[in-house]
C-alpha cells in the first residue's frame, strides 16, 4: 500500500475573547446541546473522540477565563494551540474591536516562527437582526492567518457544530497555504506542486488528462473512479469558465488548476489536501521526509539493488521520455524526466561515467546503471527520486518495493555463488599506469576506435552492463586513488567483489606497487584478484622486483597479468573475466582455468607438438602405415579372443 501520511494526531482548539462575549456559554452548548442555565466562569477542558469527530482526529477544547487565569496562564495555552477561536460578541463594538487591536496581535507574539490558524467568532446572533460579517473581511486581509469567520448563538445552538468544524478543518485542511485571498488564486507553493501532480499523472506526455488519466487520478486519490455524468459536469464547468480549460476534450493544465482554485473558493478545502497529502505533501506543501525516505535495514554485509518492480518503472519512465526513440535522452528529454524532482538526479559529468552515445547523451544502457549505481551507493537519494517521479503512485506501494537486499556475503561464499547483480570492482594501482583509462575503457562502445584521451581528470567510477554466462550483470569499477605504497588502504577501500590491480608494462617501478599491495591487503583474503598489464602496446621492460609479474601470479595461484591497451579495438573480455570472478568468488581458482582453457583444436596441436617434441611421434609416412595395419590387427584379434572365450564359457555350462 501507498505510504500514508499521519494527519495532526489531536486538535487542540483554544477559545479566547474578551470577558462576557459567550466562550464558555459556546462549549457548553456543544457539549449538552442545550444552552446552559448556569454558566461557570470556566469550562473545564474538554476531549472529544476522534470516532464523533467528521475527520477522525481527537480534539481537545480548551476555554480560557480573564478572572482565573493569568497572563502567563493565557500565553502558555496561545503557544500550544494548534487553532485559536477568537470570539467576540456582535452586540458589542468594543469586542469586535480589540479583536484586531489586542487579540490577533498578541496571537502573532507567541507564533513568531509559524502562523496559528484563527477562526474569528461572532457569538450572540439572537440579539441582533443584523450581520457584522462585511466588517470582518477586512481583517482577514490583513490577518493572513484568520481562515474563517462565522456568526453563531449559543442560545440558540445556531451554527455551534459548525463553528468547532471550522475550527478543526482549519488546522486539518487551512487554507492559506493553498490560497491567497488578495490576490484571488492558488498560492505559488500550491501550483508548483499541483503542476507537478499533473506531470506524474500525464502517462502520454501530451499535456493533457485524458478521460483515463482523469479516473486513475480519481481513484487513486479518493479510491474511486468518476462517474460518466460528473466528468461531463467537470468539463462543462471548465468550458463555461475558462476558454483553454479543455483540448480535445480532455482536461488542460491550466483548467486542473481552475477546478482546485474552485474548490477552495467554495470551501472544499479538503479536496486539494486529500490530492496534496496523496502525492506526499505535508502542511507546508513540501514533501515529508517519511514520503521521500521509507525505513529499509540493510544488514552488515548487504547490499541494495533495483527489484523486478523497480528496474519496470523505471524503464517505463525511459520509454515515456525518450520521444524519439534513439534509446537515449537528449537534454531536452533529460531534463523533462526529472522536471517532477527539484533538481535532476545526477550530476552534469554523468556522461563520463555510464554508456553514452554518439553525442555524449546517457543510453538506456547507460540510465539504468546510474540507477543501479545509485542505489548501491546512495540508498536514501534513490528513494527519493523515485517518490519525486511518482513511484508511490504509480506502483500504489512504498519505494521499498523497488529494491531489494542481497543476502549476505558470508552465505555467497558458501554457497559458491553470488546471488548479486550488481558487482563492485575496485581498480589500484600507481600513477600513469593506466588505471583511469582503464576505466573509461569500459564505458567505451565496441565501434568507438578513437577513445577520448585528452579528457581533464577522471571520474571516481564507471558503470555498465556485463554478460556473465549470458546473463546480465552490472559492474561497477571504482578507481581507488593511493599515492604511495606506504599509504593505507581504508576499509571501504579493500572490501569489494572483486579487485583489479594494474601496472604499466613499459615502467620498470611499476608493477613493485600492486605486489605489495596485493601481499598487505589480499593475499589473505577471499576476495578475488585480477592482475592487469597496462598499457600493453609499449615495448614490454623488466620488473624491478623479486619476483617478475608472471612468476608471482603463479605464486599466488591467481590469473597471469592480463594485456590491456586503451588504444585501438575495445577489448571487452578482461571486463567479463573481472565479472566472472565477483560472481563466483570462492571458485576463482577454477574459475581461472575456465576463462583461460583453449578450443579443442588448440588444445589437441597443443598435445600433438608436446609429444612429437618427445620423440614419441614419428615423422615417417610409412611408419604410420605400420603402426596404423599393427593397430587394426591387434583389434581383430583381441574380438576374436573375446569371442572363444564366451563360446568355452556356455559349452562348460
């Protein structure tokens, strides 16, 4: 199920007025529905249910009293209401007036970082046969915070419900968040994120709500869809009220703005914030952080990934943006997939980091192993973006259900197989051998023949996709940046799927650097190890150190160094035996003789040269016809022994 925000837990509704304008009078009519005979000089604080209440929220009312309580007393219950009626009596000028010389002022005083809504009440309706409510909406000009008036008589009981109703809506559904009475329109906070609202629910992209879109937005905000008939009276009003509110007989962006300036006009208030508080908003229409950031543990040894749910959505919103079709995103489409999140995703250098094309825009390729990248990396930043595009909506789920936690490393080992998709390599090794490049490699297209050399630094990793016995994998190459050997490795640094250590074939200084490195940080660990020969295409010099890069390999037991060049055809198979290796780590040893066995053909010249070099061959031609008739003539003779010997064996018998 969708997250649901928790509306205030309790309503604190505080009435305040200058003595004898009714205060008590009204809380006792509320609560006996009758008009007391005898009145306190205070009501006691009084708990209604949230059962009887229309919005299902407790609300506690509070009465205030100038004999009983102090100033002190007064100030301390003004800070803690959550809304403040502020009554007066429409038979005296002088309540009436010190509501806006006294009462809102010192209201304002104690609310200095946030506006406390106000209902201002007109008491005592029965004695008049006039309305002081004209008078009013001048104050509510210039109060901001005053979100409704209402005349009423305790006596009577004319309007008491609805003065409480008033009173709890306004802290439930306040409307100066959503609208501006001076200037008679949505707030900008409140279009900006209605605009938003209509993006996510714009499946099409053609800026407008279809009869579809209409009812899946219905439903999904109020839990049923539209009735034929009400959406023919929607649009009717929008044609009668506005010119462009309808196109092509669906509903425009500025006619679904129309209609929420209209509800509020109306006081249907809670309409825009069952939508506002659907998508995620809270009272002060940002989205809440437990909207953006669901709780997920990840236990010690974990990892996150995209799920099946998560990796469809978000190749949905790919094929959504991607209007032409070139499985890439221009910057204008870049830009309008991510136009419902405050800024894009990704930084601006994301093209050096994951597949591009061509033109340097991110392929889809490219766009799901940011994804991927990001939600092993930065868990809470991917939640959020998935909300800001509409995940929760879309799916009727929480984000959690767009990533799923691997099984730990421990239970990989033992079992002798990764059940990860996403793998982690960190690239070491010393300055100019090669490393980055290394790197950028393997973003490369396969057709590139010119690879960019002269970019200016390097990113900190790259991204893409590897086939690893036909399935799909995603690894990650993090260059890990270590000056000296003497240098410590931080733990975040060493632990890893698999490692790549690379030196440069033409430095005789080289190749000390990864020993070492290798000897201090993974020769007693399980994790896998990758020796890579840079920078192959220069004349190959000799190591100085104990031990050159082929005999220690074959010390250590792991793979010979590996030949790499950054300079002509890509050369992918050094990448997929790094994957190869994360995914079944505890079988690297036998994982090294699979990826390097030669073809049969290989294999038998191979055998056929090793034993003719022994001299167990014969280079004579007809000495292989004698050896070829003595082989057909022992097994002629061995089949006749055979058969003699079941004869004698039956006849005995």
């Amino acid at each position: 199920m969708v997250v649901k925000l928790p509306l205030k837990r309790n309503v604190r509704i505080l009435l305040v007025g200058d003595r004898g304008v009714g205060k008590t009078s009204l809380i006792l009519s509320l609560v006996s529905e009758e008009f007391p005979e005898t009145v306190p000089a205070k009501a006691e604080e009084i708990t209604i249910p949230a059962d009887v209440t229309p919005e299902q929220v407790p609300t506690n009312i509070v009465d205030y009293s100038t004999i009983e309580q102090t100033d002190d007393q007064l100030n301390d219950q003004i800070k803690r209401a959550s809304v403040i009626c502020v009554v007066y009596a429409v038979d005296n000028d002088d309540s009436l007036d010190r509501v806006s010389t006294y009462w809102l002022p010192l209201i304002r005083q104690h609310h200095p970082d946030y506006t406390c809504p106000v209902v201002l009440v007109g008491n005592k309706i029965d004695l008049v046969d006039y309305s002081t409510i004209e008078g009013v909406y001048a104050l509510m000009e210039d109060y901001a915070e005053i979100e409704t008036c209402i005349e009423c008589s305790a006596k009577t009981l004319k309007n008491i419900s609805e003065m409480f109703y008033y009173a709890q809506k306004a802290v439930l559904h306040p409307t100066g968040p959503l609208y501006n009475v001076e200037k008679a329109d949505l707030t900008e906070g409140c279009q900006k994120a209605l605009i938003r609202i209509f993006k996510i629910c714009d499946i099409d992209n053609d800026g407008l709500l279809n009869d579809i879109e209409l009812n899946n937005f219905q439903s999904r905000c109020f839990n049923a869809p539209l009735q034929p008939q009400v959406l023919d009276d929607v649009k009717g009003v929008l044609r009668k009220n506005l010119d462009d509110g309808i196109h092509h007989n669906s509903v425009t962006l500025k006619g679904f703005l129309y209609l929420h300036s209209l509800f509020i006009q109306r006081g249907r208030n809670e309409t825009t914030w069952t939508v506002l508080r659907k998508f995620g908003y809270n009272d002060n229409l940002h989205v809440s952080k437990d909207y953006l950031f669901p709780l997920l543990k990840v236990p010690s040894g974990c990892t996150t990934e995209l799920s099946y749910r998560g990796q469809q959505f978000l190749s949905h919103m790919f094929e959504r943006y991607d209007k032409d079709r070139d499985q890439a995103l221009s910057p204008r489409e870049y830009e309008d997939l991510f136009s419902t999140c405050p800024t894009p995703a990704w930084a601006s250098d994301v093209s050096a980091m994951v597949p591009t094309n061509e033109r340097g825009w991110i392929t889809y390729q490219g766009y799901m192993c940011q994804w991927a990248l990001m939600t092993l990396v930065d868990l809470p930043r991917a939640f959020e973006y998935l909300a800001y595009l509409g995940y929760n909506i879309y799916e009727n789920d929480c984000q959690v259900t767009a990533v799923q936690v691997t099984r730990e490393k421990k239970l990989d080992l033992a079992k002798k197989q990764s059940s990860r998709n996403v793998y982690q390599c960190h690239v070491i090794g010393p300055a100019s051998s090669g490393k980055s490049l290394f790197c950028r490699n393997f973003i490369r297209s396969p057709t590139d023949k010119n690879p960019r050399v002269d970019i200016t630094g390097s990113p900190n990793c790259t991204v893409n996709m590897v086939q690893v016995y036909g399935q799909d994998k995603i690894m990650v190459l993090r260059d890990i940046n270590v000056r000296n050997v003497s240098d410590p490795l931080l733990p975040h640094e060493v632990q890893c799927d698999v490692a790549c250590l690379v030196y440069d074939v033409s430095n005789p200084k080289s190749f000390e650097y990864i020993a070492r490195i290798y000897i201090k940080y993974f020769a007693e660990s399980k994790i896998p190890v990758l020796v890579v020969a840079g920078k192959s295409d220069l004349p190959e010099e000799k190591q100085d150190y104990l031990l050159q890069p082929q005999a220690f390999c074959e010390k250590y037991r792991i793979l010979p160094p590996q030949p790499f060049s950054a300079k002509g055809h890509v050369r992918k198979d050094v990448y997929v035996k790094l994957a190869t290796m994360a995914a079944f780590p505890p079988l690297r040893r036998m994982v090294h003789m699979l990826l390097l066995r030669p073809q049969p053909s290989e294999w038998f010249n191979q055998f056929y040269r090793n034993i003719r070099n022994f001299g167990l061959v014969p280079t004579d031609t007809t000495a292989w016809w004698k050896a070829g008739i003595g082989i057909a003539i022992a097994t002629a003779f061995g089949f006749f022994v055979v058969k003699v010997l079941n004869t004698t064996e039956r006849v005995l018998r």
